[in-house]
C-alpha cells in the first residue's frame, strides 16, 4: 500500500471577524468535492465565543441580546469540520513551526494566521486602568456594563456618564448608554432626565466622515442632550471624573473609553516586523513581512503599503481573500492582493430604533429606514455562522 499524502496544518490564531470567514470556507470547499490540498484546520481561541463589534451598540442600548451579537467559535469549529483548542496563544517557534499556547502543548503548524484583535492603550492616560471603562477587549467591557447599569440604576447612584473618544464608536457608545441607562432609571422608579452622558475627544468628532453625517450627528445629539467636548485631550481619569492636558477638570461618576488600541503585547516578541502600535505588518497578500507561512489580519494587522484606520468593516473584507490565499498557499498558487476600500459604507445607530450613515464625500442619510437597513444587514452577516 502507498501512504497517502501527509496532511499540513493550518492553525487560525484568534476568533475574529476574518478567520470565521476563513472557515465557513473551508467547509464550502469541501461541501462543493474542492477541499483544500490536504489541510487540517485548527482554531486556538482564548474564548468560546466572539463578539461581533458591528452589534455592539445595539446590544448597550437593548436592542440585541447577548447571545444575538456573540459567534459560538466552538460550535462553529464542529460544523466546519476544524479542531478547537481554547487556550490564549504566547508565542510562536517559527523555527520548529509551532504555536506556544498557554496551559497546554505547542501545536504545530504549516501556516498560521492571526487575528487576535486589539487592546486598549490606557498607557497615556494617567489612573485610567483603575477608574475608566475600557471599550475593548469588548468581554471584559460588557462585564463592568452590567456593574455601570446597576449603579446608574441604584437610588444614589451617579448619573454623569463621560464616554472619550469621538470616532464612530465612541459616538455609537454616547447613544447607546444613554437609551439603555435611562430605561434602567425608569424601571427602577427613578427620574431618566437626571442622567448627563457627554462626549469629550481631542480633536472634532467624525473627522473622517462627511460634513453631511456630521450635521446629522450633531443633530441627533443636540436633541437627546448629550453633551460634545472637542480638542479636549484626557490626561487623566479618577473617580471623580476626568482632567485634561490643560488642567481642565471635567466631573463625571463614569468614564468609558473608545480611543486607540495596540495589538496584544506577545505579537511584538514574535520576530516579526511591527507598527509602532504593535500590530504585525503585512504585505498585500497579508502574509507578514519576513515569513511567509505566518498570516495576520483584522485589527492586530497592518497592511505595510496601505494602513487604514481600525475598523470592523476591514476585517470582514479580508475574510474572503485570506481564505482563497490560504487555499492557493497550500495548492502552491500565486497568492491575491487585498486592496482596502478607498471609502466604506458607515451605519450608526443612535439607540432608539433609528440610524445615520453615509458614505464617500457626500452620501448622507438618516432615520428608521437606515436602522431597519444596518440590522439586516448585521443579521445576515450573523447568520453565516449560526448553528
């Protein structure tokens, strides 16, 4: 008898937006008699589930529920035909091929892929790891959500609610918590118009979004009284509220933060070449620069030629083009280029059943319909990866 041809392992690191992609993949090509040359598929993943970040919003406002916005990465593992190990990946034997993972023995890989996402950067804000509310890893956020709500809620509770940063997910946050908050006041029997929430960013809020979304935006907030704090830049956090670079002292009971992030510290001690905010740096094909069976994509990743901000709606672009890279990788085909788009398609919800978005330099638009739209549009990217 001849031995058949050994199988060559393909280990995704991370649950994130573009490995889940990569293995719904993997069980359609075998489905359609094309499998991938001899892979076996391992996902390593910290946890057993993974928020998608697009929901989150409406999650804090109580629009979805938990386990609406959350991929079971286990139960997604089984019907794919992939292993999963849960385990927190620390490092990588590039050398030997095998990824060293926490409680638990090195895994050996022919290609492997990370996509581990991000953390947040509290390192120039002073007091900021002890009183604020982190925004990302997202688990953890929801967990000191439930403690800020019963707070809120409780009959001396404070109710000024500071949320820094003024990109579209700080602002997503500002409407969010105010809908959700002020419906825990009012089960609890308690006045909703006592609740303050503001803005406070560095710089102007939506700068890289069109004057049209922008008008709108302020609108939307100016009606819901939620206060906007711009070129304020946050030196520090207490529990009495924040501080400024300018000695501004700024009160708040809470204080939830959506600025930058850095990839995960452990990435930096991969070998690997790195932005100066961690992420792994990646040619267009999205294999690292310095080896090629070593992928990264999602939010710990950055394109060398071409960085693009953070943001989800990348991570989903990459998942088809990792996944036929990876395929061609083991088939020894040329790989494809990812190129990001120049302009996405941006939907904010602002908690109550209504959205803004807009696209490009002019496209503007608002109210129910553009919610109705973006929840669609979630729920059907959501049901790729339901049991």
């Amino acid at each position: 008898m001849t031995a058949g041809p050994a199988a060559r392992d393909v280990i995704l690191v991370g649950g994130g937006h573009t490995h889940v992609q990569v293995m719904t993949a993997f069980a359609a090509a075998a489905r359609a008699g094309r499998p991938w040359a001899d892979a076996r598929l391992t996902l390593v993943s910290r946890d057993r589930d993974t928020p998608y970040s697009g929901m989150l919003p409406g999650h804090v406002a109580g629009l979805y529920r938990r386990d609406d916005i959350h991929i079971d990465l286990e139960g997604l593992a089984a019907r794919t035909g992939a292993r999963f190990v849960r385990g927190a990946a620390t490092g990588l034997d590039r050398a030997g091929r095998r990824l060293v993972v926490e409680g638990s023995a090195p895994i050996e890989y022919d290609i492997a892929s990370f996509d581990v996402g991000i953390t947040p950067d509290l390192s120039a804000i002073d007091g900021a790891e002890a009183h604020g509310i982190a925004v990302k890893p997202i688990g953890r956020f929801l967990e000191k959500l439930a403690d800020l709500r019963a707070a809120v809620a409780s009959p001396d509770g404070g109710r000024r609610v500071l949320v820094v940063g003024g990109g579209p997910a700080g602002v997503e946050l500002a409407f969010s918590l105010r809908e959700r908050l002020r419906a825990d006041l009012a089960a609890a029997g308690l006045e909703p118009g006592g609740l303050q929430v503001a803005i406070v960013t560095s710089g102007t809020i939506l700068k890289g979004l069109n004057d049209g979304v922008r008008r709108r935006i302020h609108g939307a907030l100016k009606a819901r009284g939620i206060a906007v704090l711009e070129d304020r830049r946050i030196a520090a956090v207490s529990a009495e509220g924040v501080t400024t670079d300018a000695g501004e002292r700024i009160p708040a009971d809470a204080v939830v933060i959506s600025t930058k992030a850095r990839a995960p510290s452990f990435l930096e001690r991969l070998g690997l070449p790195t932005a100066r905010d961690g992420t792994l740096l990646t040619r267009f094909t999205l294999q690292t620069l310095t080896d090629p069976a070593v992928f990264a994509v999602g939010d710990c990743a950055t394109v060398a030629n071409e960085p693009t901000e953070k943001a989800g709606v990348f991570a989903v672009r990459q998942g088809p083009v990792l996944a036929d890279n990876l395929r061609r990788a083991l088939a020894g085909e040329p790989l494809r280029p990812y190129r990001a788009q120049t302009d996405w398609l941006v939907l904010m919800t602002t908690g109550d059943g209504h959205a803004i978005g807009g696209r490009g330099d002019r496209i503007a638009v608002g109210g129910r319909w553009v919610w109705w739209w973006k929840d669609r549009i979630d729920r059907r990217f959501m049901r790729r990866f339901a049991g």
